[in-house]
C-alpha cells in the first residue's frame, strides 16, 4: 500500500512513517517543517526505496493537488495538525489555519484526486483526531469516552479539530469520499517535542529544574505508547470499516501527579541526583491553565472487537522506555529546546 502521511516529521505521524516503513509500505511524507517538526524522527528509514519526503503546507491547495498527482497514493493519513494546548490558548489563529482549513484543503485535494483515478474502491481517507474533541469526564471510572459520545471541546486546539473530524464526516456524506477517523488518547514515548508533559518533566529533571505541575496534579490522562498508536492506525486503515470511528485508548488512566511520581522513581534509579535526594524533591505546582479538562478515557472495546487491536506497551513499562531513550538521545532534544516558545510557560490566558 502506498501512504501518503501528513505531519511525517512530528512526533505520532514519524512513529506511523517508522512503522508502515517497517512493515513494507511505500510512504510519501508530507510535513511542512513546522517548529515541531524534526526530520532526525525519520532518519533512519529516509534512505529506504519505499520513503519519499515532500516539504509542503496543507495549507497550500496546489501542492497538495501536485503531490496527489505525482504519487497517486493509495490511502491518506493525515497527522498534520497543531496540537499543543498551551499555544492554542496563546495563539489560536494558526490552529483555525492549519486544523481547520488545512484538512479542508486536503480533503478537496483527496477528493479531487479519487474522482479523476475513477473513485477506486480501496481508497482511504484516514483522518487521525483526538479525544479532547469530547471534553471532559466526571472522575467515575465507570464513564468513558466512546465513539457515539457527544462533542464538547474546551480549548481552541480541542474545538478546531473537532471542527476537522465533521468535515470529514462531512464529505462522506456529501460526496462519498471514503473515510475512516480515529480519536486518541494522549500519546508518549520516542521523539516527542519538549514541550509537552512527559518531555518537560525528564529533561527539567535532568538539569535540576522545578517539575511544573498545573493546579494540584488531579487531572486524569490515559497513556498510549506511541509506537502503539502507530500499529492501531495502521491496523484502521488496512481494516476498518468505511465511514467508521474507532477510538485508541492505552488502557492506562493516571492522574498528572502520579505520573510525574513515577517519571521520577525511573529516574531516581537510571540517572541519581548527585546529592541523594529524589527528583520528587523539584516537583512544583503552577497555576492551572484556563479550561483544563478533568479527565479523559478511552472505552477501546470497537477497535479491539472489531479489528482485534489492543495496546501491547503498559505505562510503566512506556515511561521506561521513554525515559531511557531521553537518556540515549541528548544530542536530539538539546537541539529542539532552542527552538520558539520551547522552555517557556504557554497558555496561562493573559
């Protein structure tokens, strides 16, 4: 199958790349080198007779319409999306830009790409959301999130992509193009940029820093390993059901504070402060940011009955790994936290 995967070079879209790579697929990786972008997160298949990368914005219409036309792909996964909270609150226009108008460009582009290959049967258009898109949820973890929960999103960044996942909805309806959605949970593990959570923590650990914690730590988060994810979106576009939402969930609810804890019994061991104390010691709690939904979880039963998927990577067996690889890889994220708005504090509403 020949993919055309958008935002390639960030952290979810360079894990699918890896992985479909891996597993014998052609990929044309379409990234527009954004801030959180980084090629190194696909170097080590940049090389492979099946890996082509287009440097393109989906927000520009005619090159989406030339890469269609060059690559004739098989199925769409598109990734390409601003997907940080905190600068969504600071700067909300460049997520109505890209998450809104960009997956309209790329769906007229799919579309007008099907309608002249004469609308082949096996075309996909896969599009990969979140589950911030449904708000929040009370603390019973009897309450899920499932695929027929009602929208409620709470932030610019949560509102502009569920205004992507009706478009897609959308032009299945109107016009037919195939599609398949999923919503995620929140992602971790190798490469993610060093402004989210779990970045933030082990690397503010490892230079001594305080371990910012917003409000009293209680908000609930379920953790996917990314290279999970990577498989579940791969299993969804080779198999699932036209017009269908499957739902990725990791299975592992923790609230901020215990996985911050957890992050620093790991690194209590792998890499001891040199005065003998804990890394819990640097922990710190900041001003909550406006809106911060309590919870989110994933009812994954859909995608696990119907596809026979379900996460391989507990959470504490994924903080490891993540953990390890921040210790193997200095040289990858020094050069990122240079980079605009990398370090700072975002999102506060001021």
């Amino acid at each position: 199958m020949k993919l055309l995967v958008t935002g390639g070079a960030g952290f979810i879209g360079s894990a699918v790349v890896r992985r479909a790579i891996a597993d014998g697929h052609e990929v044309v990786n379409l990234d527009a080198l954004t801030y959180a972008a980084c090629l190194e997160n696909v170097a080590e298949v940049a090389e492979s007779p099946n890996y082509v990368f287009e440097q393109a914005d989906i927000r520009d219409r005619p090159a989406l319409d030339r890469i269609f036309a060059a690559h004739a792909p098989d199925a769409v996964m598109h990734l390409a999306a601003e997907s940080h909270v905190d600068r969504s609150i600071d700067g909300p226009g460049d997520f109505i830009e890209t998450n809104i108008t960009g997956s309209f460009n790329m769906l007229e582009a799919a579309r007008k790409y099907w309608i002249e290959a004469g609308r082949p049967e096996d075309f996909r258009f896969h599009h990969i959301s979140t589950d911030e898109v449904y708000g929040s949820l009370p603390a019973d973890p009897d309450v899920l999130f499932t695929e027929s929960t009602a929208y409620d999103p709470r932030s610019p960044y949560s509102a502009s992509k569920a205004a992507s996942d009706h478009l897609v909805r959308a032009w299945a309806e109107t016009y037919g193009l195939p599609v398949l959605l999923t919503n995620c949970s929140n992602n971790y593990g190798p490469f993610h940029f060093p402004e989210k959570l779990i970045p933030v923590v082990i690397l503010n650990a490892l230079a001594g820093k305080a371990l910012p914690i917003y409000g009293d730590g209680s908000n609930v988060r379920d953790w996917l390993y990314v290279e999970d994810h990577a498989d579940a979106l791969l299993t969804v576009v080779q198999k699932g059901a036209l017009g269908r939402t499957y739902n990725i969930g990791g299975e592992n609810e923790r609230s901020n504070l215990d996985l911050v804890k957890a992050l620093c019994t790991i690194l209590d061991t792998k890499r001891p402060r040199t005065d003998g104390l804990s890394y819990r010691d640097q922990i710190t709690f900041v001003t909550d940011r406006p809106g911060h939904d309590a919870r989110y979880a994933i009812d994954p039963s859909r995608i696990r009955e119907e596809l026979g998927w379900r996460p391989s990577v507990t959470v504490e067996e994924g903080l490891e790994k993540t953990v390890q690889w921040y210790l193997d890889n200095e040289s990858w994220w020094r050069a990122l936290q240079n980079r605009e708005g990398v370090g700072q504090r975002l999102g506060t509403g001021l």
